[in-house]
C-alpha cells in the first residue's frame, strides 16, 4: 500500500495534509488561502473553518478544513491583455463576503517574490472573472 502522502498528492480534491496547517482555519469574512505547486496545475485552497472528512477506501481522515478553492490548468491563458479563462476550473463559490475577501488577500503585495506574485494575480483574474 503505498503511503499516505502519496495517496493525498494523488489528486488536487484531496488536499495533502502535509501541505495543510492542522489547526489553523479561517473564517467565512477572513478566510485563509494556501497556494500549492506540488503538481505542474497549480491549485488555491481555502480554509473558512469548516472542518471535514476525506475518506479513502474504508479509512477516514480529517482535511484539516482545507478545500480546493480553484486550479490553474493552463497558466498562460491567464496572462496579457487578451486573457481567456479557458481551461481552468473554479471550483466554488462562496458567499459574497468571502468571495470579496479572496479577492483583497490576492491582490495584496506579495512578499516572497515575483513568482508566487503572478499566480496570485492569475487566480485573482480566474475568480473575478467566474464570480462575476
């Protein structure tokens, strides 16, 4: 059987409790949002403070209140003047007041670099874009 971790990074609407903080969730009006990389789709979770379960086979685990938020299929889309959303998956949509959270966490100045800045303003433009 393989291990846990492998199990969980398996797929992205299985969030990996290696990468999800275990007890730290946010709330619906201040939602907690977390960028993963470890596949070539990167994905946006959020954590509004509604903990569930995932179950694989017979076995039950926590998913630490983490849930898949959206995923960037095809990154380039999401760039320029002419971006097009196409490809790319959102998977909720929260009430108005986290919504507007989310968007105000993404548009805010990233301090670890040029990178983690630019996904951020992809998927803040995939979620304005869906939820408009």
């Amino acid at each position: 059987m393989p291990a846990l971790d492998a199990i969980f990074n398996m797929s992205p609407n299985t969030p990996a409790q290696t990468l999800m903080p275990s007890g730290a969730t946010g709330t619906v009006d201040a939602p907690l949002l977390l960028v993963a990389t470890y596949t070539t789709e990167p994905t946006l979770f959020i954590s509004t403070g509604n903990v569930g379960t995932i179950t694989i086979g017979s076995e039950t685990f926590t998913d630490n209140g983490w849930t898949i938020l959206a995923q960037l299929r095809n990154f380039s889309s999401t760039i320029g003047p002419d971006a097009t959303f196409d490809g790319n998956d959102v998977y909720q949509t929260p009430a108005s007041e986290t919504q507007s959270a989310v968007l105000a966490k993404l548009a805010l100045p990233c301090s670890q670099g040029g990178s983690v800045q630019k996904l951020s303003q992809a998927f803040k433009r995939l979620l304005t874009n869906a939820w408009a």
